[in-house]
C-alpha cells in the first residue's frame, strides 16, 4: 500500500505543530487508500549539513543513513511547516538537504501556520522541492493562527479545514501512486547496479566492497554446507575461500530478473563462479539458480537475503552440476 510520510518540520519548545501533525493524521488514517506516519524531526537530530556533496545516495553518517532509510520507506509527503521570519524552519531545510534521492520522483503536499497560515513558507518550500524533484500539489491547508488556534497556541481548526486537508491528501495519495512506475526504474536500476558492484568486487577480490552490499543480517542458503550462513562475516567467509581457491576469479550474471516493492526488490537469475587456479588451470566452474533480494538501508539497497541453489536427480539424490541456462 502506498505510504505517505507526514513531517513534522518544527522541532523549537514550545511547538503547535505537533497538534497540527496529530490532526492530520487522525484525519488520514480513516482513509483506506494508503498508510500513514508521522515523521517527527525530533526523532531525527541530524548535524548541520556534514555530508559531502553529490547525488549518489550514499552518506558517512549514521545519522543520515537512519533518516535516509525512513524517507526512502515512503511514497509520498505531507509537510506540516510553520512559517518562522518569512521562511521555512531551519531544521526542515537541513533535513531536506541531508539526503536527495529518497526525496525523487514522490509527492508533496503542505499544511502550513502562522501570522498568515504558513503561505509564504511553503511558497518557499515549493521551489525545494523542485530541486528535489518531488512533485507539488496544488491544494494546501493554511491555518492562521489568529482564527485557528485559542490564544494562539491551542490547535481549533475550523470544520471547513477538513475539506481543505481532504483535497490536499487526495492529490498527494493520486500523485504517489501515479509515479510509483518512476520510483520502480529507478530502484531497479539501483539494485542493478548493486549486483554489479558485487561482480567487480569479486573479480578484485575486494572483501570490504563485498561487505557494503550485504545487510548486517543478511541470511544466505548458499550451496556449501552448512544450511544457511547467517550474518555478512559467515557470508563474506564463504567469499574468503573463493578467493583462496583461485587466483583469479570470475562471475557471470545471466537472465536477471528484478521486481521492486514497496521497501523491497527480488532478482533471481542464473550465476556462476568459475576462475584460474594456481597451477594456472582454467575452472569454468558451474551454473546454480541465484535469488537475491533487497532492502533499502540507509540510502542504499541491501541484500537481506540469498539464495544459490542446483537442481538435484530425483533418484539419486545428487546434484546436477552440468546443466546450462
């Protein structure tokens, strides 16, 4: 189901937004057409801006990667924002720089308050969100604090903001799910490239660009024993002694096939490890049917789990190692 992210952008003492926030979502979880959350900017105390420029998706700091992996869980946005001098608050502005391609190819909507609703903070907050590339909508919520809230500080929306919060969630929720098939080419070609990554790390026999592809839980069946090799250490040992056994090493990748969800990616195809050995002897080595699927930790797709397997003789019992794709 579709999700939609409700920020909660004030963070300072004393704050009305998060009456605001706590309206809206009450208000949308009585919809049945997607879910939604509330993300609070105090549950996130990213630095000011540390991370080094780029698009790429990928960020040094912890902090960074755990709100990256929150903005990335969602399909679409509803900005609570009040307007502070003209603008929108700082730490709505850091947030929204720390990362960028967890914003892409989303929607956003606004519920905005202050002196005169909030307007000319989001009037800002649109041109951001271009350079993010999350689409706008139209319709917004501005809530003036002089006939919305008790001596200003007590939330009393009048009733005709609820026609105006229904309007605006029903265009972010079209608009979410309108660009879901842009989110999904762009996380396949982000798990591709994952795979890849795999691939050149092997043939470098690079253990520690093996180690970001894995997810710290990850759970491998792989096709020596034993049954499951469970964490990225016993994973990359089985690498290890790949890369013992040859002196130089090769993996082909064929018939890939990638299915993106929301928060995750299967791909399943045929691989094979083959090689030279020492002596100088060429391993083609064998083809076995390969699953991977992903998640989105950080910023970054993950394999959580994989699976390397080989058809077996029903009479026998023993493995068929000779087959071809």
């Amino acid at each position: 189901m579709t999700k939609i992210g409700i920020v909660l952008a004030s963070t300072r003492p004393g704050r009305v937004g998060d009456q605001v926030a706590r309206w809206v979502h009450e208000r949308a979880t009585g919809r049945g057409d997607a879910e939604f959350a509330v993300l609070d900017l105090r549950d996130h105390p990213l630095p000011h801006l540390e991370e080094p420029p780029g698009f790429s998706g990928r960020y040094q700091d912890e902090r960074t990667r755990a709100f990256a992996a929150v903005v990335a869980a969602c399909d679409g946005f509803v900005f609570v924002t009040p307007e502070y001098n003209h603008s929108v608050p700082g730490v709505l502005k850091n947030a929204l720089d720390h990362v960028y391609v967890e914003w892409n190819t989303k929607a956003a909507g606004f519920v905005s308050y202050g002196g005169v609703g909030g307007a000319r903070s989001v009037e800002q907050l649109r041109l951001v969100c271009g350079a993010l590339q999350l689409a706008d909508v139209m319709p917004q919520v501005t809530l003036p604090l002089a006939t919305e809230f008790e001596n200003r500080t007590v939330f009393t929306p009048g009733d005709h903001q609820l026609a105006a919060l229904d309007t605006t969630l029903d265009h972010v929720v079209a608009w979410s799910t309108a660009l879901a098939p842009l989110r999904a080419g762009d996380a396949e070609a982000a798990v591709r490239g994952r795979l890849d990554e795999i691939i050149e790390a092997l043939r470098a026999k690079d253990l520690d660009a093996l180690r970001r592809v894995y997810a710290p839980d990850v759970v491998s069946f792989d096709v020596e024993p034993p049954l499951q090799h469970v964490g990225v250490d016993a994973k990359l040992k089985n690498w290890a002694k790949v890369f013992t056994i040859f002196e130089k090493v090769d993996y082909e990748l064929r018939d890939l096939t990638v299915a993106v969800g929301a928060g995750l990616a299967v791909g399943h195809g045929f691989g094979r490890v083959s090689g030279t050995l020492p002596t100088g002897e060429a391993v083609t080595g064998m083809w076995v049917r390969a699953t991977f699927v992903f998640r989105p930790v950080g910023g970054e797709w993950v394999i959580v789990h994989d699976q390397a397997s080989v058809p077996f003789d029903m009479a026998t019992g023993r493995g068929v190692a000779d087959l071809e794709p």
